[in-house]
C-alpha cells in the first residue's frame, strides 16, 4: 500500500534524476481534478503559483535557469548575432518565461501564449497543449503593429514543466506551417529553437526527436518520466476531501470605483520588451507607494496575482520582501487540483473563487491557512466588476476587514 508520502514524492513517477541544483524537493506530485486525460500533475512549490513562496525564491530559480541558458547560447558559432524571441506558455509558465526572458542575454522580446480574448489584438499562431484542463493556446500580437517573425532567429519556449515535449513540438510545427513556408512549401528562413523549463522528463525517445530536430534544452532538473498514464491514486487507500470550500460572496466589502486600465493586460497577452515591470514608471510608482503604505501598518504580507497575471505580482512581493516584511506570494488559476486528506505538503487546502476576467470561468486559489497581517490582490484585468467578485471573496476569507486587503490594479 502507497503511503502519502511516496505518492506526493517526484521519484515514484521519474527515474534517472540530475538535479544539479537541488531543486527537486521542491516539487511534489498533486491529483488533478477530473482530468483523465492525465491525473496527476508536477507543482514547484518555489513558483509563486499554486502554493505560496518567496518571490525572491522564485526569481533566484529563474535567474539559475537563465544561467543554463546563456552558458548554452554563448558556445553557438553565432552567439552574437543571435535575436532571441521568449515565449512563455500559459497559464502556469507565464511569469517563468517573463523572468527568464529578463536575464536571458540575447533575448529582445516577451510573449507568453494566451487563453484570453484580448481586444485589438491579432492571432499569429494557435496550437494544442493536448493535456492541460484547457487545450488551446494562442499566440497574439498587437493588430497592425510591426511584429515581425524576421526580427528573430532564435525561439527560445519557457515551460515549467516538460513530460514529453509534443507542446513545444505542436507550436513548432504550427509556426513553420503557418509562417515559415512559402506557396512552394519550402522554409522561408532558419529559425533555430529551444526550450527551457525547470523540470524536463522526456524519454530518451523524445530527447533524440528533439536533437535530430536541432531544438536546444535546458533545464534544471531532468529525468524520464516512467508512465504518463499511471494512475496517481492506485495501490492507496487516500481519499480525496470533498469539503473544501466554495466561495460565498456573502458580506459586502464596500469598496466602489474600480477603474481598471488596460494597457497592461494587453501587453501581457501581445509581448513587450524585456524589463518591462522594472521599467514601467506608473507600475513601479504603485508598488512603491504600496509598499510605503504596508510597512507602516503591518509585518507580513500575502500578494495575489490573477491567473495569467503573476510576473507583476511577484514583482511587487520581491520589493516587499527587500524591506524586511514576512512576505509570501502565489495566484489564482484555473487548474483544478483535488486536496488530499491527510497531506501535510504541498496542496493543502482549496478555495472556488471568482474569476477576475470572466463570469462563467472557474477559478481556484489553494493554501490560504496560514494568517498574514495583510493580503494585497493585483491584476491586470480589464473588468471591474468581476475585480470587485474576486475581492469580495477574499475579503470574506480574510475575515471581513477591508483594511487588511489592499487591491492594485495595474
């Protein structure tokens, strides 16, 4: 019989482990929700998404993973004159490839796929991610804007996790069909690929694709995969707990004129430049004047990003953590993920709350047990009044007191 702690632990699905820095008790298994498709998924717990960390955590991760790049890149005969375009995947990788992409040496350019229907915009690429609880992905430019693949001879993804690789493949061979062939069906100019993610558990099958494909990986931990198709729960006798909590927007907060912007939400899905959040002058005046605001009151902080949204989040946590508060950061998202009884690591607890983008979405926030003096909620989304849902909810979390919930729309 399986115990808890064997099913949570990476070893029991991946075999021959290289974790040259240490990273690997840092992920634990968890049990997806109603996805047959595959059960069980990886969460880092050092990511800032489902389960709250350090953002200085996180960023350091990003910035070992980078090393790993730019060591990679510098030994090509044509280091120098390498463009390289980032491309995040949402939702779980988008503050990854945002962070990465900003100490990637060659890198000139974001672009993090999308789930969202984003005004203005134009659709360059549309592939599927065959596992995810949501399969489509797009790739989005802003419409008429001077984006151009030329720009770029190197495509570098960032995941957080690779299983087999057929994501980075899906997008490779909808790139090259729809804007690299010409009406003869032959290339029109020589893109060169990699991929780099925190955990890489493709199969000696998969990492010969991948170099007789010529695409480049990186990673920080890597193994094989043993069965993708094993069945998390099988040989146990855990249950999963069903009373977990589903929001109740019950007691009114009061809080009124939200005036989202939407600059930010449209640069997140359509690619900005690198350093965008450090460079953004109104974004860094907010986060100043938050965190001007935090340390005269309280100690410790919780910082909530929304779904796609979590690079700026895990921004402004880092700059409140430099000040010396007690401070945590994780988001919302719209993965599923089933809570156990009996576990003591990893996913621990789960809330059904509003979506800050769209009514009919269903969203989750996990791990809201431990107390902090004050939560701060940050998004880019363009709608107030699904905003308003989402603060509400947590407010009644929280305990109903508006001064230990602050918002900051971006």
């Amino acid at each position: 019989m399986k115990e808890m702690s064997e099913v949570k632990d990476t070893r029991t699905y991946i075999k021959n482990i290289t974790d040259r820095h240490r990273y690997l008790e840092s992920i634990t298994v968890e049990h997806r929700s109603n996805n047959p498709k595959r059960d069980f998924l990886f969460v880092n717990k050092k990511q800032c998404k489902h389960i709250p960390c350090k953002a200085s955590d996180m960023i350091k991760m990003c910035k070992t993973l980078a090393n790993e790049v730019n060591t990679g890149l510098s030994k090509k005969d044509n280091y120098e004159d390498l463009k390289v375009l980032v491309i995040g995947f949402a939702e779980t990788a988008t503050a990854i490839g945002t962070i990465v992409g900003n100490n990637v040496d060659k890198a000139r350019f974001i672009l993090h796929t999308t789930r969202e229907d984003v005004p203005g915009s134009e659709q360059v690429i549309t592939f599927e991610e065959t596992h995810s609880h949501a399969t489509t992905q797009k790739l989005l430019v802003e419409k008429d804007s001077e984006f151009d693949f030329n720009n770029y001879n190197y495509i570098l993804f960032v995941e957080d996790e690779i299983s087999t690789g057929n994501t980075i493949l899906n997008f490779i061979n909808a790139f090259e069909t729809q804007h690299n062939l010409d009406k003869d069906g032959h290339k029109i100019r020589d893109i060169k690929y990699g991929v780099a993610s925190v955990c890489n558990w493709q199969n000696k099958t998969m990492q010969r694709m991948f170099e007789v494909a010529g695409i480049d990986t990186f990673a920080l931990i890597t193994g094989e995969i043993d069965d993708i198709g094993v069945k998390m729960l099988d040989g146990t006798n855990i249950e999963v707990d069903t009373t977990v909590n589903d929001y109740n927007i019950g007691v009114y907060s009061g809080v009124t004129g939200i005036f989202p912007h939407e600059n930010v939400f449209f640069e997140n899905r359509t690619g900005h430049k690198v350093s965008r959040t450090e460079r953004d002058a109104d974004m860094q005046s907010k986060f100043r004047q938050t965190t001007e605001n935090i340390c005269k009151q309280y100690k410790s902080v919780r910082v909530i990003g929304t779904e796609e949204c979590m690079e700026p989040a895990i921004m402004l946590a880092n700059m409140l953590e430099s000040k010396g508060l007690d401070t945590v950061c994780h988001s919302t998202t719209r993965s599923k993920i089933d809570v156990l009884k009996g576990s003591e690591d990893g996913i621990k607890s789960r809330y059904h709350v509003p979506s800050a983008y769209e009514f009919s979405r269903d969203t989750y926030i996990y791990n809201l047990e431990n107390k902090y003096d004050c939560t701060v909620l940050v998004t880019d989304s363009t709608n107030g009044k699904q905003i308003l849902a989402l603060y509400n909810a947590l407010y009644n979390i929280i305990g109903g007191d508006t001064s230990k919930l602050m918002l900051v729309t971006l």
